[in-house]
C-alpha cells in the first residue's frame, strides 16, 4: 500500500543507552530536511526496549507494537542492555520481536566506504568498498530464539530453518538490490550467496533455490561463496563484492566484519525490509560504556534515516523524499571528507557537532 504523501508517519523508538542519543540528533537533521524539501513528516516517539522492561515488564507492549506496525515506517535507535535480561538469560531484544512478526526477511546491511574516514586496510582499493550484506532476518538459526531446548543440564539444542519461500523471496530481493546498484554504479551488478552448502542440508537447499531464481534474472551475474572463504575475502579483497545476501547468523557476524573494514560500527546502518513494513536502524548496539557522555557517532544512524527516506519515495512518498534521501548522505561524506573525526576513529567531534556539522553543510547545499 502506497503513503500518504502530505501526513508520512513515523514511529520513532529510541531505545537504550546511545540509542536516544542519536535518535535525538537524527531527528534534528531531518527536521531540517523535512522543511527544506516540504516532506509531510510526522513521527510519533514510542518506549521499548531494556528500560521499558525494568520498568513495566514488558519489553514492547502490545499497544506500542500496534501503532509501530500501523506507522509508514519504523527509525529505531539501538535497544538492550548487558544487566537487564529475561529469566531464561538472553538479552532484551524488541527488534528481533519487530522483524519476525511483521515479517521483515530482508536486513539490508550496507558497507561503504566513506571519504576521509580510516578504514582498516592498507590496500589503496579499500576506498572502494560498497556492497550490501543482505542478512535474512526471519528464519535460519534465529528462527530457534526461544525455542531451544535443554536436556537435562548436558546437552542444549537449536534448530536452523530454511524455507523455500523465504530463500526465494531473499533471492529477488537481491536481485532486484543489484540490478538498481548497477544502475547507479554503471556496471553489472553480482549478486554472492554466502553459505555452507558442503556440509549442511540446509545450505545446500538453500543454494538450489537461489539458483533457480538466479535463472530469473539472467542480467546480473550469479554466484556463491562459502561462509569462511568469505570471511578470508572480505579481508582479502572486499572492493570485488556487490550484493551478498545469506543466512541469519550468518549475516549477523558478516556484518561486524564488514563494518570494521569501513571504520567502525558508527558508520554502518541498516534495514530489515518485509513486504509491507520496514526498520531503520543503526548497526550498532547500545554501548553502556559510553551511553551518557555524548560521544557516540550518530553517522550510522543518519545514514539509516536516509535508507528509510528512499525506501519511503520508492513506496509513493514522492520524488522530494529520495532526493532528501541523496542530499543526506552526500552532506555526511562531505563532512568527514573535510576532516570531521569522531571519538570511536582518533577525533573528538561528538554526537551533536556531528549532527551540527551535517546540518551546516545542508544549509549550504541549499545556496548553491
């Protein structure tokens, strides 16, 4: 179903820790976004998360759930909290609770790398990472949260699924990520299945499907990896890599790994995209030990307002949003390619002179 251009609703959920911070400086940008390109957009902030559990009991509530899912579009901050767990020990984790029950299959994870802004290796090519983790968010080991089991204190048990449906519509979604990226880029696009299918079952099912909708698509090229080869080439040439879509876990401990080779988890953002539903979301977790210091780089977060921007015009909102979308991501690399450094890469600017500076250079995108 298409938005509604004029009154665009967003569910804005903080969350824990750094999680407020930079949902608070986000939300400072866009407003200025939001004036300078005339978007209808109202956001609505809701409690969840650890916080809300110590308090209530309860980590999202049914009627926080309710307006969330009801909203065009979800821009979480970050939730959890090392000392704040559910009885059975796991953490508190209302985002994973968002992606299986609106159904969101498709966690876009994009890694690029920034002008101006360290990145781990040496290699003069690393200036040209740009590819996508494309995390499936519903089943794989994931689908096992909350139904493990233990038996009898000697042995516990968890169960992977891969569904056909699922895979196939990962597998599109993938291809239709790559063929729109060629388009902007200006060369093929490669689409990458990461899994294990040498040893698993499941992996090899997997394949066999991606393959069948790789036929599909005979305009982007097609191929597959093993989960540690990729993790060797990730690190041993990751500018070679497009589109990676693969297996929850999986995608999980890639995207870490992909997020280290560009400069940190402050610079990585994401989306776990469903049908009819999305949430935006920096990478990154809460981050007790600097939560309170106004320190933290809120650039993953802004670059993942920006996903929901282009997301939003691709769903009806209008021209005006992707172009706020494009202006918003240009304005953070023009900044850290004019030398902006924040704490977590060896400078001191923090989360609101992040913010200010973006916004500055926003302001002067709109005299020229």
């Amino acid at each position: 179903m298409a938005v509604n251009r004029n009154a665009v609703q967003i569910a804005l959920m903080p969350g824990d820790g750094i999680g407020t911070e930079v949902s608070e400086a986000c939300m400072g940008v866009l407003e200025v976004l939001a004036r300078r390109h005339a978007l209808g957009l109202h956001a609505e902030t809701l409690r969840a998360g650890a916080m809300a559990y110590r308090d209530t009991g309860s980590a999202m509530d049914e009627a926080t759930f309710e307006r969330a899912r009801a909203a065009d579009a979800i821009l979480l901050g970050a939730m959890g909290w090392p000392g704040i767990r559910y009885p059975d020990g796991t953490e508190i984790a209302p985002q994973l609770d968002l992606r299986f029950r609106l159904g969101l299959y498709a966690g876009v994870r994009p890694i690029r790398a920034l002008p101006g802004v360290p990145l781990a290796l040496a290699d003069p090519r690393a200036a040209q990472i740009d590819m996508v983790i494309l995390r499936e968010s519903t089943e794989g080991l994931f689908a096992a949260r909350g139904k493990g089991e233990l038996i009898d204190d000697r042995e516990a048990r968890d169960t992977m699924v891969i569904t056909r449906a699922t895979t196939e519509r990962l597998s599109h979604f993938a291809f239709d990520l790559a063929r729109r990226r060629a388009a902007r880029r200006g060369r093929p696009g490669r689409v990458t299945l990461v899994d294990k299918a040498n040893v698993f079952t499941g992996f090899a099912f997997m394949r066999k499907v991606f393959h069948e909708v790789a036929a599909q698509h005979p305009e982007v090229e097609a191929a597959h990896h093993y989960i540690d080869a990729m993790a060797l080439d990730m690190v041993r040439r990751p500018w070679d890599f497009d589109v990676l879509p693969t297996e929850n876990m999986f995608g999980d401990i890639l995207s870490d790994l992909g997020a280290g080779l560009i400069g940190g988890m402050g610079f990585a953002p994401s989306a776990d995209i469903g049908d009819g539903h999305a949430v935006f979301q920096p990478s990154h977790g809460t981050a007790p030990d600097i939560a309170g210091q106004g320190i933290a780089n809120p650039t993953a977060m802004l670059l993942s307002a920006a996903m929901m921007l282009d997301w939003l015009a691709g769903r009806g909102a209008g021209p005006g949003w992707a172009e706020a979308a494009a202006e918003l991501e240009a304005a953070v690399d023009a900044v850290f390619a004019a030398g902006l450094r924040t704490p977590d890469i060896g400078g001191r600017a923090g989360t609101a002179e992040v913010a200010r500076a973006v916004t500055e250079r926003l302001g002067l995108g709109a005299l020229v």
